[in-house]
C-alpha cells in the first residue's frame, strides 16, 4: 500500500511537472508573439500620429519618413549585440 502511494505521487509529481512546462512554455510564446506584433504595430502607429499632428505636406512627409527611419533603424539595431550600440 505504501510503495503503491508513493508511485502514484510520484506519477503525480512528474505530469504537474511536464503539464506546468508546458503551459509556461504556451505563455511565454503568447507573450513573444504579443510583444511582436506590438513591436510591428508601433511603426504605422508612428507615421498615423505624424500624418495627424500638421496640416502641412511637407511637414507630414517629413515627419512620416522621420518616424519609419527611427522604425528601421530599431529593427536594424535588434540583431547587433549589445556592444556594438
């Protein structure tokens, strides 16, 4: 009876084990593809509130252009490391 108990704990151990693996490993994807697309969301964001803000063309075009630089030049700095920046 003892030895039957502690197999089923220790069955019981394991599979919280493998199941919380698996669910933290399904939440830190969701938090990645999350953080993502907040990331790609941010860059038309940008230009909209540029285009908003003037009435003027050049200004707005100028502005628009300012905000996918600083966009591109994010995405580009992403893949250096730390001590090239």
């Amino acid at each position: 009876m003892l030895i039957g108990n502690l197999a089923l704990l220790g069955t019981i151990t394991i599979a919280a084990f493998f199941f919380s693996k698996y669910v933290f490993g399904v939440i830190e994807k969701t938090q990645r593809d999350s953080l993502r697309r907040n990331e790609e969301l941010r860059a038309p964001n940008g230009v909209a509130l540029a285009v908003t803000e003037s009435l003027n063309l050049q200004v707005v075009l100028h502005r628009a252009l300012d905000r996918v630089i600083d966009t591109i030049a994010a995405d580009a700095a992403d893949g250096l490391p730390d001590s090239a920046l």
